[in-house]
C-alpha cells in the first residue's frame, strides 16, 4: 500500500515510512492511496474468529509490502496478548439495542492502548531492522501519554517525551505517566492548554532542522497506523453484531482528536455496513457545530469532567475532509490554511450534505455526563466514566433508528475517573490490582512554559 498526503504535495510513502513520518512534510496527515475493502463472506467468517486473527486480515493490505506476513501476525498477536479479556474488546448489552464495546482492557485502562501497544511494537520491529533510532514527541490530554509510555518503555531504540497539559490531567493519568522512570522515558508539563501542548509538537515538527537532527517521530492519533489499528473493533463488533448478513450498525463515538471515528469511516469504506455515527462532544463542541452547521470556528478550551476530548481543533477531522473535498489535496491546504488564519470556516451546503446522511454530531455537557454515569449505575449496576458517558447520552439522544443496534465506544475504565465516577452514583470505583499502587509510586516530569524555544533546549539537553 501507498500513502498519499490529504494536503497533496508530500512524496507517496510506504507503510514503514508513513508510521515513522507522523505528520508529512506538507503539514498534512497521510492516507492510503486507495481503500482495500474485505471479500464478500468476511464478517461471518469474523464473528467466530479471534481478535488478533480478524486483526491481521484486516489491517493487511495496509501493511503489505512493507513488514512479512508472519512477523506482523506474532507483532499483532503479542499487542492484545497485553489485554486482560480474552475478547481484547468485549461487548456488554445495555437493552433497547444499546451495546457497550469495552476499549479498555488494555495496560492503562483507555481505549488508545488498542492502537499504541501495535504501533510501539511496529516501531520497534521497523527501527530495528533499519538500525536507526528515533526521538518520540507526543501531546497528550491525558490517555495517550500513558498508553504511548506503556507502549515505548525500555525500547532499545526509542526516546520518548510526553507533553501534557500542566494540572489540567486527572491525578491518575498524570500518574500513570510520571511513575514510569525509564530512562527512555520522559514527561513535560507544559503552563497551558491540549492545544498548546499539540501546537508545540506541530512547531517541533516544523523546525526541519530540528526534526532531521532528533529523528523525530509521532505516535498521537495523527500516525495512520493508529487509525488502522483501531479499524479493527469496528469490524470486530460489527461482525458479532450480524453485520455479515448485512444487518446495519450504528456507533456512538466520544470524540476528541477524531482518529476514533474516523477509523470508524474507514471500516465503513471497507465494506462495514454502518448506518450511522454520532460524534459525541463534551462542552467543547466544534465538532458538533460543524456537523450540524458546516461552519467551524476555534473557540476556547473549556475544562470539563471528560478531559480527553478537552479539545477544539480535531486534527483527523482533516482525513475526513480529504474525502469530502474529492481527495483534492491543494483544496484541503487551502482550507485549512484558510481555518488557522481566520479561526474560521464553512463548508458548502452540498458538501454538507454528503455527511449528514451518516453523521450525527451531538453535544453533553457535564451536568448531561454526570446524570448519564448515575442513570446507567441505577439501572444496571455498571459504571462508566465520564467519556463513554457523553458517548451513551449522546446514542440516546441522537439515535435514528430502533432498529439498529447501536454500540457506544466505552474509552476509559471507570477507575480512571473516579471523582467523576464517584460524585455520580456515591461509589469510588476501584483500580484493577495492577495499578492499586499507583498513588505511592514516586513520580518524575518537568514543569515548562509553553514556548517550543524551551521544549526543545529541554529535549537537546535531554539527549546529550
Ligand atoms: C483519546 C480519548 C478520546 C478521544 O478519542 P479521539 O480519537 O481523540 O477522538 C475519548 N475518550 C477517551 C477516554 C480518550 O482517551
């Protein structure tokens, strides 16, 4: 498979290089040059398969050419042996035809470990058999950090600097990325918002000089074997849901950054029949303005009980432009040059009118997020926290069809947000025993400013 650049005019890469490269040269995000799609007969086959086995099918014709087939599928299947149910991503009913797909039984708890415990591993494999090493730079609103940690601790070949949003993280998420004391490993708090912290990592990429010097490489959710991986569940839900025998399904997504659902789309493409995805916001809600409206426009970043989707400029959103825009690269450039210059833009109404047949953007607020996680508790006895809580308000509200089943993607344990969790129903939720000493462990990060002068004198002098 190729790569192509949504802002068309970066060099076509490999898969190898596509996970290496993060962001392309043009500033754009890469994309395969065509979707693969699954033979016909596919997801019944799948609905009796093994995770890892249905991984490797799908996620294949990404890959080919650039790893061999039998050391991507010991590489996969050693990425969800680290999961701890043997479904890698179990399904509960909710009733009504609500469905829970479980994203978090990976090594810390959030739904990116699906994506980062395959990506740690391709890099590992990659970079080894180049010889070369690599400088890993990442923002985080919390979840990520941790799982790209996890993912890239003790890796002979990998330096790793996590930038997250100084006291703006849970206490358990800071945690679980501070007490990782590695020497590869390593966390900066920067004096701002998500934003900030991505925008620092976009100017560190832009500094060509810096970036060919340090290696640098991204493993946040603009690297496409990110979305890649999490194409998977997708597939995997769907065909245990009876999408073989065309039977639709709908997804409600939490949405921060839009790699999420945007993988949902790529299933989609791939042949998955989904009828519908609600785009699930917190307060911060330009997703749901664009999707109803067409417009966006950068507003400020509010703090809300959903942290991770603490976010206004979605850089996926960019992969699904691409598609609206007829794959015209230097449309989608002027676009977005356009968006960062003014704070604003609007799409045409037929443009938008290619979305709304499938899409859905839905806002909670943290009231709306608080009586979801005491509803479900009552009725049930489940906890959720507070991300798939706006997912599952938002699948209420938003659903079209009673028919079709619709599952809401369940990002993060609840024992990650226990206040949240706590002030809902009355009960702290527990951590799993791996972590239930996570508040003695001793922590390690710097506090910086937000100015890509300092981050990267703290990486050189970091680095020798
Ligand atoms: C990252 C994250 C999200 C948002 O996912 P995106 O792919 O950025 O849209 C939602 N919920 C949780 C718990 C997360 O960690």
């Amino acid at each position: 498979m190729h790569y192509v650049s949504t802002r068309g005019a970066a060099p076509e890469l490999d898969f190898a290089d596509v996970l290496l490269a993060g962001l392309a040269r043009d500033g754009g995000l890469y994309v395969p040059a065509s979707w693969p799609t699954l033979p016909d007969g596919s997801l019944e086959r799948f609905a009796s398969m093994s995770y890892a086995d249905v991984a490797v099918e799908v996620m294949w014709p990404f890959v080919e050419g650039s790893i061999d087939a039998d050391v991507f599928a010991d590489i996969v299947a050693a990425a969800y042996a680290t999961f701890d149910a043997a479904e890698v991503v179990p399904l509960t009913d909710l009733g009504d035809g609500l469905w829970l797909a479980e994203l978090f039984h990976g090594p810390t708890l959030a739904f990116k470990d699906v994506a980062l415990q395959l990506v740690g591993r391709l890099f590992d494999h990659v970079l080894g058999q180049r010889g070369e090493r690599v400088t890993i730079v990442g923002a985080t609103s919390g979840d990520t950090g941790s799982a790209a940690i996890d993912a890239c601790r003790d890796r002979a070949a990998i330096d790793i600097f996590v930038l997250h949003p100084h006291e703006r993280v849970s206490e358990v998420q800071r945690r679980q990325m501070t007490t990782v004391l590695a020497d590869n490993v390593h966390n900066l708090a920067v004096r701002g918002t998500f934003d900030d912290c991505q925008d620092l990592v976009k100017a560190l990429f832009a500094d060509t000089e810096f970036r060919d010097r340090r290696h640098l490489s991204a493993v946040n959710s603009i690297n496409w074997a990110r979305v890649m991986a999490q194409i998977v569940y997708y597939v995997t839900t769907a065909a245990r849901l009876g999408a073989g025998g065309s039977r639709p399904v709908a997804f409600s997504v939490p949405t921060g950054n839009f790699g999420n659902v945007f993988a949902g789309y790529a299933a989609q493409r791939m042949g998955v029949p989904i009828s519908q995805f609600v785009v699930a916001s917190n307060r911060n809600d330009i997703l749901t303005q664009f999707l109803t409206t067409g417009a966006m426009t950068i507003g400020e970043v509010h703090p809300t009980l959903s942290p991770s989707m603490d976010i206004q400029v979605s850089s996926n959103l960019e992969r699904l432009l691409f598609e609206l825009f007829g794959r015209d690269g230097t449309a989608v450039a002027e676009l977005m040059s356009r968006f960062r210059a003014e704070g604003t833009v609007a799409l045409e109404p037929d443009r938008l009118d290619l979305l709304s047949e499938h899409w859905t953007g839905t806002r909670v607020d943290d009231e709306g997020t608080t009586r979801t996680i005491r509803a479900l508790h009552e009725r049930t006895g489940l906890f959720v926290d507070p991300h798939t809580a706006v997912g599952l308000a938002a699948a209420e509200q938003s659903r079209r069809d009673a028919d079709v089943p619709m599952v809401v993607l369940a990002t993060a344990h609840p024992a990650k947000f226990p206040d949240a969790v706590e002030a809902a129903t009355g009960v702290r939720p527990p951590l799993p025993t791996h972590l239930a000493d996570l508040f003695d462990r001793p922590e390690r990060y710097d506090v910086v400013d937000d100015d890509v002068a300092v981050v990267r004198d703290v990486i050189d002098d970091t680095l020798g």
